[in-house]
C-alpha cells in the first residue's frame, strides 16, 4: 500500500440501546458493503463486546446485539486490533459484586490492513477520570507484520509438492 492509497477512518459512538445497536450494525453493513475494496479503520466507543471474555461482572450471557456484533466482525473480515495489557476500557466505577467492566472501546480494521507491512499497535491510555479509558492507534513503518492472519487454502492440496514442502518446514 502506497501513500496515496485511500482509507476509510471512521469515528464510532455506538448506541447503548439493543434496538438501537442493532440497527446500528445494520448500517455498517451497508456502509462496508457501499465501501467494498477500500481498507477501513474503525474505532470508537463500540458500547458492545464480542465475547464474554470481554466482560466481567454483570450477566453472564451474550446479549442479542452482542452476538450480531461478533457476526458482523466475522462477516466483514474486521479484526480487533488487541491492546496492550490492559482488556477492559470502561467500568461501572462500583465496588465488589455490584463492579461491572467491559470491552467497549476499541479498533477494528479490516483483513487488507492485517496485510500491509506496517506494524498496527494499539494502547489503553493511562485513567482520564471518565468511565472509558481512551484507546490510541499507531501505525508505524514498514516492518514484519505481527497480526498476519493465517488462513488455510483448500487448493493448496492439489499442488503435487504440497506434502513435501510441510513435511520439510518450507
């Protein structure tokens, strides 16, 4: 990818509302499919998790508009770019039982980004006394790809020196 390539950047506030989330979702969908082909970086207060692995505290379910959220990131191809290590970016600011603490804020880009040769990192920023804590991204130079995503390709077992080339590490 060069410098003029073109991204789509896009600031999130999502709903905190599930009919709201959902159709929420709905227009990101018809927004990435209008977009096809151009690389998306999303970030922004999502107000949903993608797994219960997100989320402590609280019910431990997935809501409805969590479920289509995990689809949604699926069926795009967008990658949650992980944070430092820090996993939560807001709480309830209640102790004990009553604390609930969530993934919420985040950024998601899409697998064309994954495939550049720039290093994408993400941090949680130090408390700023909100209920969220900020998230930044940076993009930094030309370097090997941490978060290359593997995917298996089924007409690799057709070429003839496929088993070989495994069996020998290359």
């Amino acid at each position: 990818m060069g410098d003029r390539d073109t991204y789509l950047v896009m600031n999130v506030y999502g709903p905190q509302r599930i009919e709201g989330k959902l159709r929420f979702i709905e227009s990101l969908v018809d927004l990435r499919v209008k977009h096809a082909g151009i690389p998306w970086i999303m970030g922004g207060d999502f107000n949903m998790v993608r797994s219960l692995s997100e989320k402590k505290g609280g019910t431990r379910t997935l809501s409805k508009d969590s479920l289509a959220f995990q689809i949604y990131s699926e069926n795009m191809k967008l990658f949650d770019i992980e944070t430092n290590d820090v996993l939560f970016t807001w709480k309830n600011k209640r102790g004990g039982d009553s604390q609930v603490a969530s993934k919420l804020d985040r950024f998601m880009i899409s697998e064309d980004l994954m495939l550049i040769d720039k290093e994408i990192i993400t941090r949680v920023l130090p408390f700023g006394g909100s209920d969220h804590w900020l998230v930044q991204m940076e993009i930094q130079g030309i370097c090997t790809p941490r978060n290359r995503p593997f995917r298996f390709e089924n007409i690799w077992l057709s070429h003839p020196e496929f088993i070989k080339t495994l069996k020998n590490g290359g």
